[in-house]
C-alpha cells in the first residue's frame, strides 16, 4: 500500500472485544483495489485481547491508526474517528463484516460521478435473510434490507462534520443519521454492487434491542 498522509478515504473500525472477528474485517481493507485509504481502529474499551491482534498490523502498516477510550458505544466510537480522520471521504466497517476487494473503488466511483450526492447506502450481502425491529415500532420486524447499516454509509467529510456524526441514541443512529442528511443533501440507496458483507453478531445491538 502506498501511504498518503491525506488519504482520500478514511474507513472507521469501532470494535468492542472483537479479537476473534477483526482480522477479517481488516484484511478485507487491505485487499481493497483502491489503495489511497487510512485505516482508524476505534478500540471501545475492549477487555479482550482486541489489541494484541491487531498490534502486527500497525507495526508494518503505515496507514492504520489505532486509538481506545472507554466503553463509549458505536455511535460515539464512529464520532471519535470521524473527529481523527483525514480523509476527504468517510466510511465505516463493523468489525465483524467485511468488504468485497472492489469496495471502496466501486463508491468512491460513483461519488466523484455524481456531484450533486454526497452520502451513500446499501449495496450489502448478507448469509441468510435477516429481520430487524422497526425503530418506531419494536413491535414490528422489518426486512433489514428496508434499513440504513451504518458499514454502508460512504460519504464526503463536511458532511459528517456539519451534521455533528451520529447522535448517542439507543437504537438506529445510522437511519436518523440518514434522515437528517437527506433534508440538506443529496443521498443515494443502492442495491448494486453488492460489495459489503454483513454478518449479525450474537451481542448485535439489532438483535437484542
């Protein structure tokens, strides 16, 4: 990997005692066709070995960073490294999901095509088909396809910056981070490509809500 010191794509990896999933998602960052990116670990407080596993790559890779705070949650873990990021385009990666090696190079693509949109959704694989409680309902199970996953999200820096990140809510930070964009600017859901893996972990927050 060629390391810029202004990488055009920051990716965003909160992890919460993940050690036994997050090499994958990191070796999925790695293996990106696109290569001007930096890697930002957001250690949550983890009380596993989270960061031993990760410690080789940071010693031979330039462009990882790593930084831990105590037990903030997602939303807030995704803030801090949005606060820590270079980038001119921010995204994000749930440490038990993965990219596809066209991933980054696919959305950065249709961005720099399309001016006049500045956040993008979708376009994610799953193994099985999976429902989710509905934020206004959590009486009602909705396809997770209707949904906004926060891995999906790819975006232009001054956007997350002027909407303030996410905000500290219990559920579905990721859709009302979405709603607010959508009311000042231009948004785009994709199904196609399908460059992002989901998994639902067993502490997944759409699980046990």
């Amino acid at each position: 990997m060629r390391f810029s010191p202004v990488p055009r794509i920051s990716v965003i990896l909160p992890a919460f005692n993940r050690a036994r999933h997050i090499v994958n998602a990191m070796e999925s960052v790695l293996c990106q066709t696109f290569h001007d990116w930096e890697l930002i670990i957001v250690d949550d407080g983890s009380s596993d070995n989270t960061f031993s596993t990760i410690d080789p790559y940071l010693m031979k890779t330039r462009g990882i960073r790593y930084m831990k705070h105590n037990n903030r949650k997602p939303a807030l873990s995704r803030n801090a490294g949005i606060q820590a990021a270079f980038g001119r385009y921010i995204t994000f990666l749930d440490s038990d999901d993965h990219y596809l090696p066209e991933h980054l190079e696919n959305r950065i693509g249709i961005l720099e095509k399309n001016p006049d949109i500045s956040l993008l959704s979708g376009g994610f694989l799953t193994e099985v088909d999976i429902r989710v409680k509905d934020r206004h309902n959590p009486e009602k199970l909705v396809n997770i396809r209707e949904c906004i996953l926060a891995g999906t999200l790819f975006g232009r820096r001054e956007l997350f910056i002027e909407l303030g990140g996410f905000r500290n809510i219990d559920y579905a930070e990721d859709t009302d981070l979405w709603e607010r964009a959508s009311t000042r600017y231009g948004v785009m859901k994709i199904e196609d490509p399908k460059t992002y893996f989901y998994r639902r972990a067993e502490d997944s927050i759409t699980l046990n809500y």
